[in-house]
C-alpha cells in the first residue's frame, strides 16, 4: 500500500493539472471501488471548481470551491492518469505517459482549464481504492481523521511531544510509531528507515527514551529528526516503487533503491564499522527489518 511519500508525489503531480479548473463531466464507470461512490458523486462534484490538492496522513484531499471534498485512497494498486489535449483524440496528446491498462480506467475528471482540457483519470486493477466525499468545513468528523496525531512533516511533531506520548508505556517503539494516533501517516518501510537511522532497535520499550521528568533523551531526539529526514528525502526522490504504485507520471519512484534496511533480509549492514547482517522479524503482522548489532 502506498505509504505518506507516495501520496504526496501524487499530489504534487496533480496539483498543477487540477487545481484552478472546472470538473466539466465526472465520469463513473462502475458504481463503486471497494466502498461504493457517494450518492450523486458525479452530480455534486460537476461545474464546481478545483480550489487546492491537499493531503492528510495517505488520503488525497481534493477541495472544490463549493465546500465539498472528495477523499481519495490508492488502496494497493490505484494511480492516476492524466491526458491533456482535445478530449475527442485517440488515444490523446499525453502530456505524461499512461500508466495502466485502460480496462482499469474507473474515473475520469475532466477538467476545464484556461490553457486546454484535461482528463484526470483513476486506475485501479484490484480497487482496493474508494472515493469519498465530505463537506470541507466537517473533514475532521470523518470516522479515519478522527483522533488522527501530527503529521511527520509537521512543526507539531517534536521528540517533546513523543516523550509525552511515550511516558511510562511498555510498547515497542515500531509498533507505537505505527499508531496511526500517534503520528498520521508514518508507515512501515519508512519507520524501519527511520529506527536504523536512529540505531534504535524495533523492539525496545517506548519509555526507554523518556527520562524521569519527561523530557525526551537524545535517542529520542535523534529518532524525530531521522522521522522527518526518511520522509522528506522520500518524498524528494518520488515515493517507494513497491508493488503496483506508480507515480502521476507513470513512472516508479527511486527511493526504493536506497533502503538501508526495508526487504534486506540477510544482507550486510550498511553502517560504517557494523560487521551486523539485517535481520527480519514479524511485529504486529508486519515485516520489520533492523541490524541487531548497531541498533539498541
């Protein structure tokens, strides 16, 4: 499933195509994904136009100058399209390459601009994906943003902060970072990135990095910068390629190739001076992946 830096790269990628033009026609070409489509999806969202592209945790927020927004989730498998040019050409002038087979093509936005037509399209061959939509002034009532934490990009997130919600807690520090109400969005490839970066191991107990009066050690301190850096670097070189997900341009994201840890199950560690080999365990049903001899 596409992590935070995938949606990201998404947005950005749409962002210069969809934001400032006029939903002409939405087009549903089944009547739902692995959620059914809103009542009157299709009639609500017409003639209004595109104000912003926005993100919370990996949900795609598109919000429409009428107080609506549509949610979207990639689920496993969604991507978008987009096309540019006369929307009568075939196959179309693409101002980006396509990205999947058009069988798969479940929705389709066109989109008036001031410099030409374009057709925004969703694919998604396994429709793990669903569209929602909500009032924009009642985002934070939807049931998956409710008690949502901070955003890894955010200024919010501080190892103060961490310190608070780590105090006097037994559970193992990959587990804690994958609550989603502690930090919104922050995934499994990313935070094993994050943990090595930190030499921190998976396993170790939350509380270990908060002292007596509250205030967060420097491994804890360490680890929030590594957070942060993991995320932005990812984001900067387009998301992880893993599985199905391909960016808005229909090409793979690059980040995949620079794991020091993600899917390196028996490799050598990569830190400078460590004779450790990458081990793999399962917590909580997930993959983790860590040096034993460097992290701690």
């Amino acid at each position: 499933m596409p992590e935070l830096p995938e949606v990201e790269t998404v947005r950005r990628g749409l962002a210069p195509f969809m934001e400032g033009g006029r939903i002409a026609r939405l087009t549903l070409r089944r009547a739902d994904l692995r959620l059914p489509f809103p009542d009157r999806f299709a009639e609500r969202a017409e003639g209004s136009v595109v104000a912003a592209l926005g993100r919370r945790a990996k949900y795609l927020l598109i919000h429409l100058d009428n107080d609506l927004t549509i949610i979207a989730h990639l689920g496993m498998s969604g991507s978008f399209r987009i096309e540019t040019g006369a929307q009568d050409q075939s196959p179309g002038d693409f101002h980006r390459p396509r990205a999947k087979n058009e069988a798969h093509d479940h929705v389709l936005f066109a989109i008036d601009r001031a410099d030409g037509p374009v057709r925004i399209i969703y694919n998604d061959p396994r429709r793990f994906g669903f569209m929602q939509m909500m009032v924009t002034s009642e985002l934070d009532s939807y049931p998956a943003f409710a008690g949502l934490g901070p955003e890894p990009t955010g200024n919010f997130l501080s190892a103060d902060y961490l310190a608070g919600r780590f105090q006097g807690r037994k559970q193992p520090l990959k587990s804690a970072l994958l609550d989603q109400k502690m930090i919104a969005g922050l995934g499994n490839i990313y935070v094993c990135e994050a943990l090595f970066r930190a030499h921190l191991l998976p396993t170790r107990a939350v509380a270990s990095l908060v002292k007596a009066n509250g205030k967060p050690i420097k491994a804890l301190e360490q680890l929030t910068g590594d957070i942060r850096a993991v995320i932005a670097e990812a984001i900067e070189a387009g998301g992880s390629s893993l599985r199905d997900h391909i960016q808005t341009d229909g090409s793979l994201g690059y980040f995949q190739h620079r794991f020091n840890v993600y899917d390196r199950e028996g490799a050598p560690c990569r830190t400078e001076g460590c004779r450790g080999t990458i081990e793999r365990i399962v917590q909580a049903g997930r993959s983790t992946f860590f040096c034993r001899v460097c992290q701690r």
